[in-house]
C-alpha cells in the first residue's frame, strides 16, 4: 500500500481504459433525428408574419444532419425581413426540443424565394385566412 492506494503497477497496466466495466449497461447512443424528421419539426414554427409553417412557406431550403448539429438553410421573404431574429430564435429552439446541440442557419438568397415555392398545404392555408396566392 503506498500512499494510501491498494492498487499495484501491475494491477494498473491490466486496467483497459474506456472500457465498460462488466455487469454495467452499455451506454445508450441518443438517435440523431432524420432531415425528414426535422423537417416535420419545423412545421411547427411558424413564419411571423403569416399563419402557416416555414415549410410550408417554403422558406426552409436545405436541411443536413452532422451528429448533433442540424445545418439548416433559409429564404427569406424579404431582404429587409423585420422577423429575422425571431424566425432563427423558433428555428433553434425547435430543433433543440429534437436533441441537437448544435443549430447552423444559412441565410440563401439564391435562388430568391417566389410564392411558387409555397406548398399545396400552405396556399390552402393562406386562401383560408383571405390571403390569395
């Protein structure tokens, strides 16, 4: 026993660091959400400005998955777009409820964003609120 330690040089050298020491569970690798599963994600947050989704609006251009961080890129409606921090503020946060830790968005402004990118669902959505697109 030297200062205070049972464990011998030789006990030391047979300890396999990292290992999992037997009879515990095996740690469990949280699942990284798909981009079709972030994309139903962000159906959930809406532009601020009108009442449907960013999908719908087709503003959500390109989804990628790296491990824990999600890459998004956006269109805007407008280059001078006043909801900007909101919009990337519900963005993050939504995807921080999937289990990222790490959100990345990309402003896109080519190609520019038309009303032709709206979904079928969301123009059903704009005509039930009066909005004619």
């Amino acid at each position: 026993m030297r200062n205070g330690c049972s464990v011998h040089a030789r006990e030391i050298a047979n300890i396999n660091v990292g290992a999992i020491p037997r009879g515990c569970p095996e740690q469990a690798q949280e699942p990284v959400p798909t981009e079709t599963q972030i994309r139903e994600a962000l159906k959930d947050v809406n532009d601020p400005e009108m009442p449907i989704s960013l999908v719908d609006m087709g503003m959500i251009y390109d989804v990628c998955v790296k491990s824990h961080t999600a890459h998004i890129q956006l269109g805007l409606t407008a280059t001078a777009c006043p909801a900007i921090e909101f919009i990337f503020h519900d963005i993050r946060e939504r995807l921080f409820q999937e289990g990222f830790k790490k959100v990345e968005i990309e402003l896109v402004w080519d190609p520019p964003w038309t009303k032709d990118r709206i979904s079928e669902e969301g123009r059903i959505a704009l005509q039930h609120w009066g909005i004619s697109v």
